[in-house]
C-alpha cells in the first residue's frame, strides 16, 4: 500500500504571449499515422515490398485509417517521413519524388488523401542534406516551400540534420514565413528545440511558438519502453518551460505513439497514451495497422482518453506529485464555469516500478481539485463510475507496473 502525501505548490500559470503564426490551423493536436518509427527508410522495394517507403504504403494506412474507425475517432492524416525523395533535384531546382516507389507524385497521393477526408503530411530538412542523404532545403526554401504548396499538401514536418546550430533558429523563421507566403494552408511542424538541445544550447520556447504550430522537443521516440520513459522524464524535468508556450495551434511534441508495435505491453501502451493526452501532444501513430492486434486497436481508438488529448481549452497537464515510483499528473479540461473560474480536470496516476502494481490513494484537494460541491469522477480507461467525490474524498487505485490509472473529474452542476 502506497499512499501518496505531498504538499500542492504548483498551481499553473498560463502566461500571455504575442502571437506571430496565425494561421489558423492545428487547433486541437494534430492525429494521424506517420511511417517513421515503424517503417523507417526502407527503400528496397523489390526484396520488401510490404514495408518500403512508397505511395502503396501510405495508400494502404490510408484505407487502415477509414476502414477500421480510426478516422472515426479523429485520426486523419497521413504523414510521410524521410526517404520520399530522389537523390538529385530536376533541372530546374525542384524537389522530386523517387520515380519509382512514388511513380504517380506526391500531388496524386494528396489528392487521393483528400478524395477519402484525409490530410497528407511531407517532410523536408532545413540543412543541405535530410537525416537520411536525400537533398535538403538549404538554399532552395523558398522553392521548396512552393511545390509542397503545389503538391497540396497540408501539414509540413521540418527536420534539422546537417545544418548549424547557430543558423537553426533563423532557418526555422523564414521557412514559417515562406510558407505563409505560398498562400496554402499548411500546418508547421519543427523540430528547433530538438537540434539546440543537440547542440547544448539554450531554446528560448516562446519565440519557437511563435512561428511554429509544432515543435519537436527531444530525441526520436523509438518502439521501446525505455525510451518512452526518457521521453517523460524530460517533459517531467522541463514543464515550467513547456506548459506556459502550450496551447491552441502551438504544441509540445513528445513524438509519435508506439503503440500497436509489440515491444511495448498493452500497460505501456494506455501509459502512453495517457500521458500524451494529459500534455496535449500529437497523437500520431507509427504502426502497421494492417497487422495490429485488437488490444492495441482499442487503446488507441479509446475515445474517452482522446477527447481529454483534444479538450479545446488546450493546456498541457502537469506533473503534481511525483515519489519513487509514481507520478500524478493533471490537466484542467472542459466543461468550465465562468463564474468561478474552475474547471473540470483529467488525472493521470503513473506507476514506474517495472514489477510491483501500486494502490494509491490520492486525497482530490491534495491535487488542486477543490471545488466545493464536487465532481462527477470516472475511470476512462475501465469505464467505473466512482460518482459524485468532494474534495476531502480520497480516490484509491490499483495501478500496474508500468502502467496507468486515468480519470475524469468533471464539475458538478451544482456550481454552475
Ligand atoms: C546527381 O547529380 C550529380 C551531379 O550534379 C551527378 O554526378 C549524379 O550522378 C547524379 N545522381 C543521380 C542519381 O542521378
Ligand atoms: C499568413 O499570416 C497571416 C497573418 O500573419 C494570416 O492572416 C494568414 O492566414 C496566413 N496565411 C497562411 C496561408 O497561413
Ligand atoms: C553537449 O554536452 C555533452 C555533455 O556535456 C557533450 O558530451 C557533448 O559533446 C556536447 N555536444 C556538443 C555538440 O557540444
Ligand atoms: C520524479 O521522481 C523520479 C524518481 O525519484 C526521479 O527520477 C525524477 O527525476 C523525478 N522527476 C521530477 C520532475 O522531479
Ligand atoms: C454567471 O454569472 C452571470 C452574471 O452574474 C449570471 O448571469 C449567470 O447565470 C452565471 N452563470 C452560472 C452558470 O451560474
């Protein structure tokens, strides 16, 4: 039995900030699949035709995504990664799609991605070179930025391998300001305070906020649960900085959603899927969703969990309580009252210790969970009803090694 006890000291503060990116765009947290962390840059086509980088793939997930709900319940894009490219550009200096694997062009494959209500996601690199060897932007932004306009395509992943650290911020401004300029409507996604972190230096989130809607904020997540750990630790260690510079159209990216891969237990799976969705992160999946396992499939399509990730007040959670083995992190979500200012809140309760389940008793105005008259408390992930708890009531939780107990607390009636 463990039972956590710690004093509340971090009520949040959302602080204002000028806004330069308006675009309109990604104002609840971009879902979708990117191939990325489960298909990687396989190219050879003829010895895996299943698993290489080509328009079959993304036109396979596509289907994945509208046949089997995952569309339904709000992932609804397509993003491809790095390898998509040619080695050279055309005469003229323009970006062209590998001929082969990509033989009918990006601007069919966006066609056909809105053909079915979906969105297509494409990826450059700022530097000379993309991470994997293909051509990168530097030099040709502006062109660049204009064919993807071109190719109609709606969300644009911006990498930073072989390029300086010093010219990384600059880079990432103009770039947001050749894309305003095509006139087309692309999400901007960065991967800025990655490459300064890379480099030791500072990132300064604000000014990273203003000009892009996304930003990735540490390493690449790969299909491990050690690097799902590594991942939370930093967001746990730099929230301050985060939670401020996070909402509507501006998000912290703890990159893609592994689950469906079975390196990561079912546990795991609704952790990160819980813990995403208390920061507001991107729930992109990197999967095969022709071969998941129904476990996996209803994790990720839990549209209890999802509507907490996509609440339209848009604040990334925080980490309350944090002992040797488990984190206790909460969000404030809709519905809210005006008149008292409060509002409703999500709970995620984490337990680290790779063997032994916790019970953990969490008294709700030891959380900052105070309305007076209550809040109607549900389990998201189990469905249980706890009812209606005030604040002096404890809620207890059996929570697994590795894994999550997640809640909605939502405001009673009585105060609104
Ligand atoms: C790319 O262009 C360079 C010269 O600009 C040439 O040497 C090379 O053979 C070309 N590569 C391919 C794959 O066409
Ligand atoms: C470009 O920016 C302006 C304001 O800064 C905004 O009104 C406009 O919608 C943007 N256009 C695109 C295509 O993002
Ligand atoms: C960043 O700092 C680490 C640890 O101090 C060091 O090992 C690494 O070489 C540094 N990287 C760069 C690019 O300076
Ligand atoms: C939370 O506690 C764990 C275990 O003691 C520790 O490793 C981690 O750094 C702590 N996180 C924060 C943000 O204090
Ligand atoms: C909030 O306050 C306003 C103004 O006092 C009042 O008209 C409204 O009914 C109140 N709303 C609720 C939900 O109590």
């Amino acid at each position: 039995m463990l039972t956590v006890l710690f004093t509340l000291s971090l009520l949040a503060v959302w602080l204002p900030h000028v806004s330069l990116l308006d675009n309109g765009l990604a104002k609840t947290p971009p879902m979708g699949w990117m191939s990325w962390a489960q298909f990687y840059c396989e190219i050879d086509c003829l010895h895996h035709p299943y698993s290489c980088i080509s328009e079959d793939l993304y036109m396979e997930m596509a289907t994945r995504l509208v046949e089997d709900g995952y569309k339904d319940v709000g992932y609804n894009s397509i993003h491809i990664d790095d390898c998509w490219l040619e080695m050279n550009r055309s005469a003229d200096g323009k970006l062209v799609a590998d001929r082969v694997r990509f033989q009918s062009g990006i601007l069919a494959l966006s066609n056909y991605m809105h053909e079915r209500g979906l969105k297509l996601g494409l990826y450059e690199d700022y530097g000379t070179k993309t991470c994997a060897g293909y051509p990168g932007s530097y030099g040709y932004m502006e062109m660049d930025a204009n064919t993807f306009a071109e190719w109609g395509v709606d969300y644009f992943k911006f990498d930073g391998c072989n390029m300086d650290a010093e010219k990384i911020p600059q880079g990432y401004k103009e770039m947001s300001a050749w894309i305003n300029k095509t006139g087309h409507s692309m999400v901007y996604s960065c991967e800025w305070p990655l490459y300064l972190l890379v480099n030791n230096k500072t990132v300064d989130y604000a000014e990273v906020s203003n000009y892009c809607n996304l930003w990735r904020n540490y390493y690449d997540v790969s299909a491990s649960w050690n690097s799902i750990q590594s991942i939370i630790n930093f967001f746990d260690l730099n929230q301050d900085q985060l939670i401020p510079v996070t909402g509507p159209g501006r998000w912290n990216d703890p990159d893609m959603i592994v689950v469906g891969q079975n390196s990561i237990t079912p546990d795991q799976s609704r952790t990160q899927m819980s813990i995403w969705s208390i920061w507001s992160a991107p729930l992109i999946m990197s999967n095969d969703l022709r071969l998941i396992a129904p476990v996996y499939k209803e994790i990720l399509q839990n549209r209890r969990v999802i509507a907490i990730d996509q609440d339209p007040l848009g604040k990334m959670g925080r980490l309350v309580v944090n002992t040797t083995n488990v984190a206790v992190y909460v969000k404030p979500v809709t519905p809210t009252d005006e008149n008292s200012s409060q509002s409703s809140f999500a709970v995620v309760i984490f337990n680290r210790h790779f063997k032994s389940s916790a019970k953990v008793t969490v008294r709700l105005n030891e959380i900052g969970l105070i309305n007076s008259a209550g809040y109607f408390v549900q389990d998201l992930w189990n469905e249980e009803k706890r009812g209606i708890m005030l604040p002096d009531d404890q809620y207890i939780a059996d929570v697994p090694p590795t894994g999550v107990n997640m809640f909605k607390a939502t405001l009673t009636q009585a105060d609104f």
